[in-house]
C-alpha cells in the first residue's frame, strides 16, 4: 500500500474492490493500519497540529497558487522551516521553482533560473534537504508527466544545523502528503482547462462550422434556379421546332436532338439536386445535434423532445439514402412495420439524436451482414427492420415501442451479446475497421430517453433492438 493511502497490488497498481462489502473491509483494514502507524510514529503534538493545519487548508483554499503558498507556509510557521516548491513543467520536461517560503509565489519568467536536481529519494543539496513529491498511484493515469513516473517536483527545506531525526521524519510524511493534495488540485485545474478548452471549441464550432454550413443552402436554391432555367430553356427549343413555319428539316431535327439533350441533362441535375438536399438536411441535422452548446455546458446529452413520425421523418429518408448502397453489396432489405397507424404511435424524441441511433444501425448492417444458407440451401444476405407494441412494458399502462433490426451472420456468443453496447467492446472475430463506439452511443441515447437496448442471438444472425416509451 501507498504512503498516501492508495490501496496497489504487487505491482503497484491500484486494487479494485469487487464488491462494495470488499470495499468496506479493505477501508476497515486500512484505518486499523493507519492507526497503528501513527502510533508509531509517535509525532509531537506541534507535527500533530502542522499536519491538521495543512489539511484544513488544503481544502478551504482551491487554487493552485494558493496551494504552493499553503506547502511553504505551514513549515514557517510552526518550525521556523524555510523552503522551496519545485514542480516539474509537462511541457518543458523540467524542475521550476514555483514558490518560496520568503519570496512567495515566483514569476513565471523567473521560475526556470533556480537551478535544482530531480531526486528520487531525500539527499543532501548545499545546505538544504532536497524530499521528491511523489502523486497518488490512483491518479496518474490521469495526469501523465512527461515519462516522469509519479515524481511531481522536488520540496527543499533549509536549516542551518539541518533537521533532526524528529523532523527529517516528519518533512518526509509531509512532502507525501503535499504531493497527494497537489497532484489532485494539478488535476482539478486540468480538468478545468479541458471545460474551457471545449467550451471555446463549442464557440469555434458554431461559428466556423456551423453557421458556413447554412450557407449550402442558399447554393442548392441557386441550383434549383439554374436547373428551372435550363428547363424552360428545353421548353423555348421543343417549341421552336414543332412550329410548322419551320421547313428545314436539318434544323428541326438538330433542335429536337438539342432538346433531349437538355432535358436528360436537366433530369441528372435534378437528381443530384435532390441527393445534394438530402445530404445536406442529414448532415445540418446531425451537426446541430451533436454539437449543441447544451451538450457541452452540461455534460451530458440534453434533449429537444418533438412529436416524430419515425417512418417518414427517420425510416424512409435513411432507406432511400442507404439503398443504393445496400444494392451494390447484394443486401435484401426486409422492411415491415406493424400494421398500426403512425398516427395512433405517438412518440416525443429528440429527433437528431435518434435518427442518428438509425443511422448507426444502418450503417453496421453495411459493414457487419454476412451471407447465411437457409434451412432450404438458400444464401440470403438480409438486413430487416420491424416494430412492436408492446403494452405495459414500462409498466401498467405505459406501452413501449420496440424496434428490432436483425442482420445475417455469424450469430454471437452470450457473452458478446451482453457486451456489445459496452464503450469500446468489439466482437473479436470482425475484420471491419471501427471503434466499438456506435453501439454505446446508441445505449446512451435510448436511456436518456428512457428506454432500453438489448442483443439477441438468432439461428442465421442477430437481433439488436431498443424500446422507447410512447402515448397510445
């Protein structure tokens, strides 16, 4: 175990309590050994009061500067101590001098001319004591120094005949306790520059991405002008050549060619057009979704609850986007929604949020359905989408809506099935590139919502559904 009180293995990691009642008896262990140390190291009452002076403190005060200040001053004062704070800098990869028990906090442009060595252990330095601050084991994932293990800094102590057995003793459990308390308040103040990093990466989005992308519009309704005018144009020549008064044949002929020529190119650009419409509406959609400031000031995902049609806001605009490409990899698309009115499922969701849990199913269907021979000898490589009702199933009279999306392929193990809406799992026998985030995002998505998501194995594939609470 840690000095600092972080229960490590053999290999110095920090242990994982399986279970709460383990967790319990292994605090329970830690306080008796406690105990049992500072009986033995049997500090004077005035160490006694240095250390709860420290503590108190350290919590009242929460800025780092304020921390520096507080490490220098409780030596001072109790023992007449003087000292320095050493702290090494992740960007530079070097010892700075942050604080000085006389001078108090040191200019940042004057912190690297104190020139000091990183020690791993308490040495001599002209007529100082040099302790290495060591960070708590639990956090260094956390706070990664630039290859230095868990060493923060150095703390220097300066006496005249030097310290005594008593206090050497003393120094040393203090400096661990400064780096504990350091090494949390370093990363408080991390986390705080990651808020504010993102919080100005939000601005940077909506201004930069966001509102430019608004502009797509205006050039797809220019197009649509342009293609309006291409086709009266198309119009103007038919016309030309069915007047009777015209009598050269030639030209009739070339003006009619001319107008089909128009008119077929007019029709591709129609289509691009409308492709172009699409793609802009999804992605518009799923922009201001993902990077609502909402999301970002409070953390989590926040929702924008609307009645939604799925069939027509979500199902059929992704199938017709996904069609073309479902055709050219020989997937058969089974679509069947209970023979319900949509107008009688009324479900209030935040529509960018769940399109995009479609999108993710349509996208895996893509990557991941594999061909299967039937129980006739058949090979079918399916990708099928369906709907239930299914009352009470959030409780007495609270209906819930479950849609099921089944793909052929190897069908997965139990324990893969209960994993796969895991951050990060991946079934191992895939050779698709992917990150094993859709499916986490998809679970986090319908439980926000208050749903639910569940894998089911099946004979040729497999089943992944969620279910969401609706007004019958």
């Amino acid at each position: 175990m840690s000095d600092n009180g972080t229960m490590t293995g053999e290999d110095g990691r920090p242990e994982v309590a399986s279970t709460s009642r383990e967790l319990a008896a292994r605090i329970s262990q830690r306080v008796r050994e406690k105990r049992e140390n500072y009986t033995r190291y049997n500090f004077e009452r005035s160490q006694e009061e240095a250390f709860a002076t420290f503590f108190d403190l350290a919590q009242e005060f929460i800025t780092l500067e304020s921390m520096y200040q507080i490490c220098v001053a409780v030596p001072k004062e109790f023992f007449g101590i003087k000292s320095r704070l050493y702290l090494i800098n992740p960007r530079r990869a070097c010892l700075e001098m942050v604080c000085d028990s006389e001078t108090g906090i040191t200019a940042p442009d004057e912190r690297d001319k104190h020139l000091i060595a990183l020690v791993e252990g308490p040495v001599d330095s002209d007529g100082s004591r040099l302790f290495p601050i060591r960070g708590n084991q639990a956090l260094a994932s956390f706070l990664p120094l630039m290859g230095q293990g868990l060493i923060l800094g150095v703390f220097q102590v300066f006496s005249e005949q030097g310290p005594t057995s008593g206090q050497h003793f003393f120094l040393e459990k203090f400096t661990n306790r400064i780096g504990y308390n350091l090494h949390q308040k370093l990363l408080v103040q991390q986390n705080i520059d990651h808020l504010k990093f993102i919080n100005q990466l939000v601005l940077d989005i909506e201004h930069n991405v966001i509102t430019p992308n608004m502009y797509y519009k205006l050039f797809l309704i220019r197009l649509k002008k342009m293609i309006g005018s291409y086709e009266r144009m198309t119009e103007a020549i038919e016309k030309i050549a069915g007047e009777s008064g015209i009598t050269c044949q030639s030209v009739t002929d070339s003006l009619r060619e001319s107008a089909t020529t128009l008119r077929g190119t007019n029709a591709a650009l129609l289509n691009e057009l409308r492709a172009l419409s699409k793609h802009y509406e999804h992605t518009s959609l799923f922009l201001e979704t993902l990077f609502r400031k909402d999301h970002f000031q409070k953390g989590t995902y926040v929702l924008r609850k609307q009645s939604c049609n799925f069939r027509t806001e979500i199902i059929e605009p992704l199938l017709e986007r996904y069609a073309p490409q479902f055709e050219k990899k020989q997937i058969t698309l089974d679509y069947r929604l209970e023979n319900v009115p949509d107008e009688q499922v009324t479900l209030f969701v935040d529509k960018g949020l769940i399109s995009q849990v479609f999108d993710n199913f349509f996208s895996n269907a893509l990557k991941y359905s594999k061909p299967m021979t039937d129980q006739h000898g058949h090979e079918i490589r399916l990708f099928s989408i369906s709907r239930q009702i299914l009352p009470d199933c959030f409780g007495e009279d609270k209906p819930g809506v479950r849609f099921n999306f089944f793909t052929t392929g190897t069908p997965l193990a139990a324990e893969e099935a209960a994993r796969i809406f895991d951050e990060g799992f991946r079934v191992g026998a895939t050779a698709e590139r992917g990150t094993g985030h859709g499916l986490h995002f998809v679970k986090n998505v319908v439980e926000i919502h208050g749903g639910r998501v569940g894998c089911e194995p099946q004979v040729f594939g497999n089943l992944i559904y969620f279910i969401l609470p609706f007004r019958a």
